[in-house]
C-alpha cells in the first residue's frame, strides 16, 4: 500500500496572517505524522511557508506553473521558480483552471512535464462535470483526460487527482462506491506505482470513509485545509 498523502490547496485564500494556521498544524503534526502532508499555497507566501517548515514533516507545492522554463509571460510562474522557493510539488489542470483559464489536457501535459524537469512531482487534476456523469461519461472523461495530460516521458514521480467538478465547494461528496469505481479505473490505467488522491468536499467527518477506499492514497483538500483545526482532522483519518 501507498504511503497516503494529504494535500491542501488554498486557492485564492490566504494573507500574511494565515501562516499562523501553518505554525498551529506543525504543533499539531509534530515530526512523524501518519501521512504525507503538503500545503499549496497562494505563490506570494509560498516562500516563507517553506521557510517555516523547512525542518518539519509538512511540504510545499504550488498551484499551477507555466509550461516554459522562463521567458516573456507576463505574470507567469515557472516551475523551476517554484522549487527554486523551495516548493517540492505542483498542481496542475485543476478544473478551476480548466475552467477559468481554458486550459486543457494537452496544456496540463506540458505543464506536468515542465515540473518533472525543474525536479518537482506534479499532481494531474483530472475529473467530470455534472453534466458529463449523468450523460454516463464520466469513466471515458477522466480515461481520456488521464491519457492526455500524463507526460509522455515520464522521470520522476507523478500524482492524480480526481477531482469531480461537481464535488468541489458544493458539500457534495462522490458516494464511495462512485468513486471506489473511479480509482479502480485509474489504477488499471496507470498501473501501481502512482498516487491517487480523491477531491472534493473532504472534511474530517468523512475523511475516514474516504480515505480507506480501495486505491485512495490521498485527499486533495480545498476549504478544509484553510484551517489546521480541520486539515489536521483529515491527516489524522489517513
Ligand atoms: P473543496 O475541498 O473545497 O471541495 O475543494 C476541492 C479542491 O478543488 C481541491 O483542489
């Protein structure tokens, strides 16, 4: 069995002062916790996060990179920028960003190899929409999202998380046989070796539930990973 990881992505959340919440679960955790546990910031604290947790078991990753090295993008962060902060993982193609900024899998691909080069492990966001489920396609959606958005070479460790659109922000959490059917789809597509993490509306009352589903190594938590009291609720049910 896979070691699980537990990752927060704040999203647009998070001042200054949020880093007490950091500071709070590193007391919380202490040095050997159950799980793997990674936080992903908004970029602009991204660096001194991973100051304050440089000698603690929680990592730092970033929420999304640009698939160049370096260049004249505008506003842009590059994946070698964000281990250079000292971030150890990335997400990439999450639907927000599907959705908000048109990206789509053959972007996501790019952008999961631009992370592997710079040494940082990405985590591929794959997922259907509501419409998409009750049309029936939500296997052959995340197979085909899957397909696309792995790197074609692929050195280094990957991660994939199903996201279903519909799962996230709203409460509304995939049942477990939904989502046991979902993982075990993946698993046969991508073989053993490669973490799979289920999101969307993971908090520490179904963690448990969720977490010992058969081929879920992890959670990708939004809205509950804001606040320690929560997100260590969810690492203590891994
Ligand atoms: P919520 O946990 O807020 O539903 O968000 C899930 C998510 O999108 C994590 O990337």
């Amino acid at each position: 069995m896979l070691r699980k990881l537990i990752a927060g992505n704040w999203k647009m959340n998070g001042l200054r002062h949020s880093l007490d919440q950091v500071s709070s679960l590193m007391q919380k955790v202490g040095k050997a916790p159950k799980a793997d546990i990674l936080i992903c910031p908004p970029a602009l604290l991204l660096m001194e996060m991973a100051r304050m947790t440089k000698d603690s078991p929680i990592m730092v990753g970033g929420q999304d990179c640009h698939w160049k090295e370096s260049g004249a993008h505008t506003g842009e962060i590059s994946a070698q920028m964000l281990a250079n902060a000292g971030a150890s993982h990335v997400i990439v193609g999450h639907s927000e960003r599907r959705a908000d900024c048109g990206e789509n899998s053959k972007t996501v691909r790019h952008k999961a190899e631009a992370a592997l080069a710079a040494g940082l492990i990405p985590i591929i966001c794959v997922g259907e929409t509501l419409a998409q489920r009750e049309a029936g396609e939500a296997a052959s959606v995340v197979r085909d999202q899957v397909e696309q958005s792995m790197p074609t070479q692929s050195k280094g460790e990957i991660v994939i998380a199903y996201e279903p659109v519909w799962a996230i922000g709203t409460g509304k959490v995939a049942s477990a046989a939904d989502i046991a059917e979902i993982h075990a789809l993946l698993r046969e597509q991508v073989g053993p070796g490669i973490r799979l993490l289920y999101g969307g509306s993971v908090k520490p009352g179904n963690a448990a539930e969720i977490l010992h589903i058969e081929n879920v190594d992890g959670a990708l938590v939004g809205g509950a990973s804001l606040t320690a009291e929560d997100f260590f609720g969810i690492i203590e049910n891994a």
